[in-house]
C-alpha cells in the first residue's frame, strides 16, 4: 500500500492564482483531513470529510475549498492565493472518527 | 487548537534521562488522547493514544499518563535517545464535530548524547 499519498511537494504560487492540491488514500478511509502547518503553531484543520460525498469546515477554512466524489481522493482547492496560505499542507485519513490519522508526506506551498 | 495547551515548547535533555510533556484540555466530554511525533522535515506519525476508560498506557519507552479529573495527559520518555529527538503533538478530539483533532502547538525535544 501507498497510504496517503499528496502532490505536488513543493508550489511557488503569485499572489491571486489557484491551484488544487491532490490527496489519494488506497486504505479505503472514509475519514480524510486536511491540515496547515505554520512553523511553531502545530497542526490547524481546514477541511475534513466523513466519507464520499460529505465534507464540513475545520478551525481554518477560509481561502479553501474541498470536494470528495470518491473515497479515496480529497483534493483542497486553494482560490485567489495569498501570502498568509504559505504553510505546509498536510492531507491525512483514519479508518474511523477517533483512530490513528495516517497523513501523507506534505506539500510546501509558498504564495509571493 | 483552541482547546488544549501543550508545555513546554521547547525540551532539552540529555541522553538517558526522562522527558515528560504536558498537555491540558478544556472539555471535559473529551474522550481520546494520542500523541504524535514529527521527525525533522517528514509527516506526523502516532506513536501512543488512550482513551478515557484507561489511566496509563506503555509501550516499551513511551507511555501516557491521563488525569480526567484535572483535565490533563502527559507523554513519559524514559531512557531517551538522540532518534527520539523530535517535534511532538498532542490532540483532542475536535469540540464541535467529534470527528477530527484538534493539536497541541508541539513541543521540540532534543535529546544530546
């Protein structure tokens, strides 16, 4: 297995573009998260979803968007970017609500 | 997050000694506690959890410890090691879904030889 696998890694975006992050799971989660990580400030949710079809706002939603037509993909959707979306995006799933998050390896993001 | 505080931000200790972090939550229905580490430049992997029907949890050098009257856990590192140098994170449960965490803003460990 995979696990959670995300792209891209690394992103230099101008202020004002979009773009779409991809997350995948080949563990047939129904539970997909995806996290901000400033340095010194942990981990803040964004997005998370229950399953197919099911998405809901975390602490930091604003600035994002997510959709989930399948189990096993969560793309978050990043529109109009600004400098305060530089972070390093963590996707991450877990086979229940309340069970060990598996999260994939990152992407660094950095909006000029 | 916006309910549970973790301390210290910063830990230094030298190899073969305890570490302990603390973390302390806010509500009291909080029923799930894990702990996760951070290598330097990877992803967050969980390396123990309890839950509220369990005092304290081992395995192997790692245990947690968990007060549900004071609304505290803690994470013990016995004989430490350079490897477990680290960034660690608590969590709890997120207060309005149920479903996500919330983290701790992590504590950077450094263990010298």
């Amino acid at each position: 297995n995979a696990g959670v696998t995300q792209t891209p890694k690394f992103r230099i975006l101008k202020i004002g573009q979009s773009m779409t992050l991809q997350c995948t799971q080949d563990m047939n989660h129904n539970y997909m998260y995806w996290y901000r990580q400033d340095p010194g400030m942990g981990l803040k949710l964004i997005y998370y979803s229950v399953g197919a079809g099911i998405t809901d706002k975390g602490e930091v939603p604003n600035g994002y968007n997510v959709s989930r037509s399948t189990t096993e993909d969560f793309p978050l959707r990043l529109e109009l970017a600004a400098p305060s979306q530089t972070s390093v995006y963590f996707c991450a799933s877990s086979g229940g609500p309340l069970y060990e998050q598996y999260f994939g390896p990152g992407t660094r993001l950095t909006v000029t | 997050g916006e309910n549970v505080e973790q301390h210290p931000s910063t830990l230094s200790v030298q190899e073969g000694d305890s570490a302990v972090i603390k973390c302390t939550y806010s509500d009291s229905a909080s029923n799930y506690f894990p702990w996760y580490k951070q290598e330097l430049g990877k992803r967050p992997q969980l390396i123990i959890d309890i839950r509220s029907n369990v005092g304290e949890k081992k395995d192997q050098r790692i245990a947690v410890t968990l007060n549900k009257t004071a609304k505290h856990f803690s994470l013990h590192i016995t004989e430490t090691q350079p490897e477990d140098s680290a960034v660690y994170f608590c969590a709890v449960p997120n207060s309005n879904s149920g479903y996500a965490l919330n983290f701790g803003k992590g504590t950077s460990l450094l263990v010298t030889p």
